[in-house]
C-alpha cells in the first residue's frame, strides 16, 4: 500500500531553514549562477544530502501553482472602493478571477471570498497575496485551497 501525498500551505516562518536553503540552492542552480550540486548547497551553507533528501519536497508556492485555483478568504473594512482595490492587485498579476463573494459587512468589516485561477502568465502569487495584505483596511487574508 503506497502513501499518499498530503500538502500543506505554511507560512515561511514556520519552514525550517534547512528546507528553506534548499529552495535558495534550487534558484541558484535554475539560474545558472552555479553549475554543480556541491556549488549550490556550499554557497547556502548545507550538505549534499539534505538537498538530495529535500529536492523533490519543497518549492516556493508559486512554483507549484500555475494551472491551479486558488480561495482564499479576507476581511476587510466596509470602506468605499476597497473591493476594487483588491480586484486591482489580482488583475495587474494576471490571475483570473473565477469567483467573488463578499458579505453583508457586520460592525463596519466584510468577508471576501476569492477564487482565482492561476495562469501561465501569472505573476509570484506570494507577491499578489502580500500586496493584498498590506491593503489599508485589510484585516486578515488566508489561503483556503488550492486545487
């Protein structure tokens, strides 16, 4: 009975840095800054084997998102022109909205629920969500899928 793959959606703080110096040895060696294995992993400081252990293990979210759909949910306070603000950012990446939902606000904040679709011409995902996130009048933003 083989094990099936399960995939969880961290946040970079909570990856541990081994992990992290792998993704830094992949970049090095997709760009072409290095040309051997022992290269990269001398320049971000870990052996050979973790990156070997690791390789198949870890990317960077965007890396692993083009053809997918990503939900994810916000709050946000009920101000004029928010919503088109964040609408904004998604479109400049060139992701494609699927779906929008947002609540009736309670107290003066709202529930926005985004599905996006990730294209070839997408941008670094990671980079639209932070920008979202440092909206002013944006409270919370989390992912809560990726198909």
């Amino acid at each position: 009975m083989t094990e099936k793959n399960q995939y969880f959606v961290v946040t970079k703080k909570a990856v541990p840095e081994v992990l992290l110096k792998v993704v830094e040895a992949k970049k090095l060696l997709e760009s072409k800054r290095v040309e051997t294995v022992q290269e990269a992993t001398d320049k971000v400081g870990i052996s050979r084997s973790s990156f070997y252990k690791y390789k198949e293990d870890i990317f960077p979210f965007q890396d692993n998102s083009r053809g997918k759909i990503i939900t994810f949910v916000l709050q946000m306070d009920d101000e004029p022109g928010l919503l088109s603000d964040v609408l904004q950012v998604v479109a400049e990446f060139r992701a494609n909205i699927l779906t929008i939902h947002q609540s009736i606000p309670i107290n003066g904040v709202a529930s926005l629920t985004i599905s996006v679709d990730i294209l070839p011409t997408t941008g670094d995902i990671s980079e639209m969500i932070d920008e979202i996130e440092l909206k002013k009048g944006v409270k919370y933003l989390k992912i809560l899928s990726r198909e």
